[in-house]
C-alpha cells in the first residue's frame, strides 16, 4: 500500500448513525443527545435520525427520518440506515421513544434491532430509565395481573441484551437491575454517567440575609413539587426572606399544563405568593444560567421509584451549588448522602423543610456539599466524555 493511501485511511473518520429524539423535542433524551453528539463529532462523523420534530440542525447533518407512533417508523429507519453505511449505530431509548404506548415503542425497537443483525453494523443502546420488576408490577399489575406484568418487560430486556453490542446505562442501579432482575450478561451492560455542563461563569453570591431556593426541569406530579410547597412553609417560618422560584415546563407528552395550574393554587392555598414564583416555560440557556448563578441551594424532591439519571441534575452540577434530593433511585445510584448532596425521604415534607432549613444555617456543610459535586461533575463534562464515546463506537473499550 503507497503511502498516500494509507495516509488516507488514517484520516477517514467513522461514520456514526444515532437514532434518537432531537430538539426541538421537549424530551430529556432529546437534550442529551444534542449535547453528546455536539461534542462526538469533533472526532467523528455523525448523522442524527431524528423523528418528525427534529429541527435544531446546527453543525451535524439531522434527517427527519420517522415518525412517533408510526407502524412503519422500524422499516424506515431499518431502510435509511442501510443506505447510510456507517459503521456504528446509537439509539438512545426511553420508555416512549417510538411511541406514545410504552410497549409499542419496545417492540418497535427489538423489530428494528432484529432486522439490524444481519448487517455489519455495530449496534449500541443507552437506556436512558430501566423499569424494575416492582415498578412494573405497581403501573400494570391492576390491569393484567402481577405475573403478567413483569412479562414485557423481562422480554424487552433480555432480548435486547442478546441484540446489541453494548447497553449503555447512566447508573450502577440501572446496571444492578438488568443483571439481576433480568439475567442480561454483565458484559453487554457499560455504565456511562449522564454528561455534565461546563459551566461558563461561576459566581459567588454575596451574604445578603435571603437564601433563593431553585427547581428546574420538566414539571409534572412526580417531581415531589407540592410536598416542595409545604416545606417552604415551614421554612419561611423560620427563614422569612428565603424565595423559592420553580422553573420549567410540561414534558412532550403532556399537551396542557394542568398540572402547573395546581401547583399555583396550592401557592395561594399556603399563602406563598410572596415567596413562590413559577416560570412557566422552557428556558434557554442563558436564563436558566442566570436563574442557577442567582441561587443559594438547589432542590430536586423527585417521588417516582424509576432507575434513571436526572439531566437536570447534570445541568447543574459544574455552578458550586449545594443541592438537596430525595431517596429515590436515580439520586442514590448518583450521589452521596451528606458527601455531595442532602438526601431526604420522599413526599415527606418536615424532613425537607429540616434539611433546608440545616444548609441555610450552616455555611461549612454548604461549602463542603459544592466542592465535593464540583469535583465529581469535572469527571462527566460532555467534551471528556465524548472522547471515550467515540473510542468506544471504534472498537475499543470504555476506560
């Protein structure tokens, strides 16, 4: 071989198909991918496969490829891929991807999957949430039986182990889960935390006698956001000058925000309108930045028992900002009790209300919650991760 094509051959770059929701999808995977794939085209070539909505095109090429809730949306992709020829492919599965039915969407996977193998194509998967057994007991055991119910989704799982090269998942938990409750190889199972934000600015804010509480995110029951509420009562009893400002928007499944419409009632129930403030919306970056540089403590009193990682979480762990959350599976697969974090009970709001009220107080433990956080996002940056993403669609391993 001359040296003029070998040359060449070290220059050409992998091709990487990635199957995913996409801005301006209001989902967290479509977030996540944005940002990922942002940084792993700087090292190789990358072509979304986005749905209907995708339409945030910035540098890398999106192609409307299929659309939600489509009988065909496997075939068509299953087609383009093909026609595309990359070497590796990357689909990025939450629980109504490909559907609005969270069973449809499964099999619409493991069809396009299945059609996959034969090809030389290497196929990897991230998980964005795993659903226990108990889960799927508790959301579909009333309609089909407690049995029955844990039978989709030991399919799913399992099958899907068997179909891909790797599954990827943010979270020892979520790992944990799949070997043991679904026999799926430990080998095909890699951890790979969510990816973090450099944070652009950091600010130190001043000792101005008022402590501003913040939640951001997608804002629906499971948040834990009326039991945030009573606690805030409690809290300005002691703290009369702390605000809470609760920021974000309906989830793409959800048309209406009747949901948002509650949490302000119960603000004028508990009297807090002077002290609650819900932006309604989904920020841009910059507001949400300026929102999280103007906070003292951030809180996430999340309910739901899904094995997932929280992207709001990951947006803000590089700002220096103490944060409290609750005992539930994708905080405690993520972080440390008292190292990194406060940690209280789910949906028990004098607990929460003790915990903010012992940050406020003690200007050591905040200290100490921020730096060991800071310390941890360094590790998670999308730019650092990207570098071992893209190793790992090559061939090689994830170190």
């Amino acid at each position: 071989m001359s040296s003029e094509a070998t040359t060449h051959l070290k220059e050409e770059k992998m091709k990487l198909v990635a199957v995913t929701l996409y801005p301006s999808k209001k989902a967290g995977s479509a977030v996540y991918s944005y940002k990922l794939y942002q940084e792993v085209a700087k090292h190789c070539e990358v072509v979304i496969f986005g749905d209907e909505d995708a339409g945030k095109k910035n540098t890398i090429r999106v192609v409307n490829v299929w659309r939600r809730n489509s009988f065909w949306a496997p075939f068509r992709l299953f087609e383009q891929i093909l026609k595309e020829k990359p070497q590796a492919c990357h689909f990025q599965f939450e629980y109504r991807t490909f559907s609005d039915s969270a069973a449809s969407a499964s099999i619409q996977m493991l069809l396009l999957l299945l059609f996959m193998i034969p090809s030389s194509v290497r196929m990897f998967v991230t998980l964005h949430g795993v659903i226990s057994l108990d889960v799927a007991k508790e959301f579909y055991g009333k309609r089909t039986g407690a049995i029955i119910s844990k039978v989709p989704s030991k399919i799913f799982y399992k099958m899907l182990g068997i179909f891909v090269e790797k599954i990827i998942v943010h979270t020892y938990i979520m790992k944990a889960i799949l070997q043991q409750e679904y026999k799926v190889s430990k080998d095909r199972i890699i951890v790979i935390p969510h990816g973090v934000d450099r944070a652009r600015r950091l600010y130190n804010k001043g000792e101005s006698g008022r402590f501003n509480l913040l939640f951001h995110g997608f804002i629906r029951p499971s948040k834990g956001l009326e039991c945030l509420l009573k606690a805030m009562r409690e809290v300005v009893r002691v703290y009369s000058e702390t605000r809470l400002i609760i920021a974000g928007g309906a989830p793409h499944q959800e048309k209406k925000d009747f949901y948002i419409d509650e949490l302000e009632k119960k603000i004028r129930s508990l009297q807090l309108e002077n002290q609650v403030r819900i932006i309604k919306g989904f920020l841009t970056e910059h507001e949400l930045e300026k929102l999280i540089l103007g906070s003292d403590i951030l809180v996430f009193p999340y309910t739901d028992n899904f094995a997932e990682a929280s992207g709001a979480l990951a947006r803000i762990m590089d700002y220096e900002r103490p944060i409290i959350c609750t005992r539930t599976p994708r905080f405690i697969g993520d972080l440390e009790d008292t190292g990194d974090c406060m940690m209280t009970p789910p949906c028990n709001d004098k607990k929460l209300a003790e915990a903010i009220v012992d940050l406020i107080r003690d200007k050591n433990l905040r200290e100490r919650l921020k730096t060991n956080l800071k310390k941890k996002a360094t590790e998670r940056y999308w730019d650092v991760l990207a570098i071992k993403y893209t190793r790992l669609f090559g061939g090689g391993t994830w170190t």
